[in-house]
C-alpha cells in the first residue's frame, strides 16, 4: 500500500459516502478490518498462523520447469511456485487460515461464505476445522448438484453446506417463492452469506479474494519465493506471470517483486492473465462498482465489467469475478502490470503441454498463468534470450478434470461476450 504509485480510492456506501471501518467490522472480524485499511509495509504473522503454515506444507516449494524448457528449445529458464501442495489443492488456504484464527481469537463462533465451484469453501471449512470455528458455505447450487467432490470435501472438514438460494435467508426465500428452480449464482450466494452474517450473533462473513487483506495474506508466497530464487543464486525474474481472478494469487506472488520494481531495483515485466470471457482488465472500466451481484457490499473503485455481468460458462470457475482487486487496477493503469486475455482452448492446450513435461496437473484457472509463460518462453527462443520467468502455479486441477474430459474430447468452445453493457454501473464522483 505504502508504495503504490497512488492512493487506493477509499470504498463508498451508494450514496457516495465513505465506509468507516466500523461500518466494515459490521460484516467482517475487527482484526481482519485492521488488515484491510493498515499501511503498514510489513506485519508479523502471527505464531499460530506460523505454525499452521509449517504444518500444512509451507514453505510451498519453488520449482524449476527444466522437461518443459527442453521441449520448447528455449534459452529461457522457467520457475512455479506450487501451491498445489497446500491439502485443499490450491492458494486458498494461505488467506483462510488467517481468517479463521482471528475470528476464533475474536470469540466469533461461526463463518459464513459464498462459492462457486468449491475452492474457496473447501479451504475455509478446512481452516473452521483446525481453529474450532463453525462454517456454513452457500454454494451455488447449479455446483452443488453438479461437482460433488468440493462439497464433500467441505463436508468432510465438518462444514454446513447449504445450496443457493437458500430457506436460511430472507433473500433466499424471496429468489426461491418466484422461481423455485432457481440455479443460483455467486451473487446470490454472497448477498445470502452477508445477510446471514449480519443477522446471527457471533457471526460473521469470509470473503476469499479481492480484498487487501486477503491479497495481504497471500504474500507469504512471493516472500518466500523470492528467498528461494536467492538461495539457488539464480538471477533476478525479468518475468513474473499469475492469473487473475479477484487478483489474491496474482497479488500474493507478484506484490513482493512489485515493491523493489516500483523502487527501480528490478527490471522485471509483470504479466497478469485473464480469460477472454470474464475480461475485466482487458475490456472492463475503472469505476466504483458493487462486489456483488445484488449490491449489497461496499463500492470498490476497480476494473469491472459490472456487477450483474454473467461471464459465459467455462471451465476456469475462479476467474469468472467481474471485477478485480482496487490495489491491481492502479498497477495496470499505471502500466506497471501488463494485463493479457486467452482463450479457454489455447488455455488447455497449453496445460496438456505441461502436464506432459512437469507431471502436475494444473487447475483451469492456473493453466491461464501457464500459456502465458509458454508464449514468454518461445518468445525468448526467437529472440535468443536469456530470460528467467517465474510464476504461480496457484493450484493443482486433479478435481477438475471434467474440463480436461471436455478437452480431450473436443468439447470446448471458446465463449467471448461481443457487447459488454456497462450502462448501469452506479455513478459516483472521484
Ligand atoms: C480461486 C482460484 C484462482 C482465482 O482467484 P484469485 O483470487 O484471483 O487468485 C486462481 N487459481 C486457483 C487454483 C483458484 O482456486
């Protein structure tokens, strides 16, 4: 925060007031609030959190993609960060952790939150279970009845899981009298997860992206990469690549690097991908926008494509958001980070690429991150140079592969929205 090029623009109520952190502690755990506004450059993590980290397989390791390089003939050396080592598969977990232990020193007894495919859920009901916090997760049902192997894992971990929209919620009842079919969406889920908080003593809300302090948390992965390039003594990244969603993986790896880039002490380019079918850094706006589809969150001034935009369906669930974090929005305006759209079938194809060179499976959502530095690396090839690329690999895709099935067997389509109708974001000054 402290060595953005511009101050984030601070969250609005619709009427464009600003929101106090006493409004935000109405939702969120005073401690998290303290996360989210503080401007301090560095803040210990805390010993149980610490432990928690250790126990669970952090530090994650840094590899090098020595089969993949090879088989691209490049003269570039390609490092990931593997996330995929954390249990619930995925980044997730770094923030939720965090979540769950303030809460739980907080005396909050139980967590409610939203998801879609699971990732966020699983990791959250796998935090509740390690610091005695209860969570219930509104899953949009379409993903409830259709990928079941997320909701068991959550249950598992002892979390409720309940299909959106719900009868746990006056919004949920109100979706559910007209339409009783309703498939649910992630807006109705978190409109749904935030009533609900703010209706129960002892309860409050767990958001997995987006915000400061969840991007916060996920620092730990770009500090210890950056240790870990250090101590094999190879040179510093001249490219540094994640895919977006909300931005927290992204964030989570690329802020450390960012900070010496900002203060001219490395020369790196920084790559943020996207999918061509939620494209909020390529075709979206910089305005103050609703972080949910309802619009019952504060505005965020951030790129968006409008908070009741509907991405076509694809297989990269976590990158569907229509909106990504205010602090990468001034990175990309500000041309520090370079924002990059592909296409869902170049996206698996370059997936297959590497799962044939490095064994691991990347998840739809990481293999956005992988055809980038595909693309970087053959680059470097007709250049002839020396480049060192690093990445997130944010997690791994062993419980996606119906989308790998849809692949295989030709089943993808590329799905681009052609008019994207920003007419009806709320408009406010600044
Ligand atoms: C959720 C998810 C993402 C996208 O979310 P960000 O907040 O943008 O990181 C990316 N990769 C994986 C594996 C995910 O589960």
């Amino acid at each position: 925060m402290p060595d953005l090029p511009e101050q984030i623009p601070p969250p609005r109520k619709p009427d464009g007031s600003p929101v106090s952190p006493k409004d935000l502690e109405a939702i969120f755990p005073r401690g998290l609030v303290e996360h989210e506004v503080t401007s301090e450059r560095f803040i210990e993590i805390p010993e149980p959190v610490r432990t928690a980290y250790l126990e669970l397989g952090r530090p994650t390791p840094l590899l090098r993609a020595r089969r993949l390089e090879e088989r691209l003939g490049t003269p570039a050396r390609i490092y990931y960060k593997y996330e995929g080592v954390l249990p619930t598969g995925a980044h997730k977990a770094n923030t939720a952790i965090v979540q769950a232990y303030i809460a739980s020193r907080e005396g909050v007894e139980r967590l409610t939150t939203e998801t879609g495919a699971g990732q966020w859920g699983s990791a959250l009901a796998l935090a509740g279970a390690l610091f005695d916090v209860k969570v219930r997760v509104y899953m949009v049902r379409v993903s409830y009845e259709q990928k079941p192997y997320r909701r068991v894992l959550m249950q598992l971990y002892g979390a409720e899981v309940v299909p959106s929209p719900s009868r746990f919620t006056r919004v949920g009842r109100e979706i559910l009298k007209k339409d009783p079919d309703n498939p649910g969406s992630l807006g109705i889920a978190i409109s749904e997860a935030i009533e609900d908080a703010l209706s129960n003593p002892a309860t409050k809300y767990s958001l997995g992206s987006v915000l400061n302090a969840v991007l916060l948390h996920q620092t730990v992965i770009g500090l210890e990469a950056q240790r870990q390039l250090e101590e094999l003594g190879e040179d510093p990244p001249t490219h540094l690549v994640g895919c977006v969603g909300g931005g927290s993986n992204f964030a989570g790896f690329t802020y450390p690097f960012i900070k010496e880039k900002l203060r001219g002490k490395l020369d790196a380019e920084v790559i943020a991908v996207e999918p061509r079918a939620a494209p909020s850094m390529t075709r979206g706006v910089y305005r103050y926008d609703y972080g949910d589809s309802a619009g019952l969150t504060p505005l965020l001034k951030m790129h968006t494509l409008g908070h009741r935009y509907i991405p076509p369906p694809i297989h990269a669930g976590g990158l569907r958001y229509h909106g990504v974090a205010p602090s990468l929005s001034i990175l990309v305006n500000h041309g520090v980070v370079k924002p990059v759209a592909y296409k869902q079938t170049e996206v698996f194809e370059a997936a297959k690429v590497f799962a044939q060179a490095e064994g691991f499976v990347p998840a739809p959502e990481t293999a956005h991150a992988v055809k980038a530095v595909i693309d970087l690396a053959l680059e470097a090839k007709r250049l002839g140079e020396r480049r060192v690329i690093a990445f997130n690999f944010s997690g791994h895709g062993l419980l996606d592969l119906k989308g790998y099935d849809d692949y295989l067997a030709g089943r993808l389509v590329d799905v681009e929205p052609e008019n994207i109708d920003l007419s009806y974001i709320p408009r406010l000054e600044g």
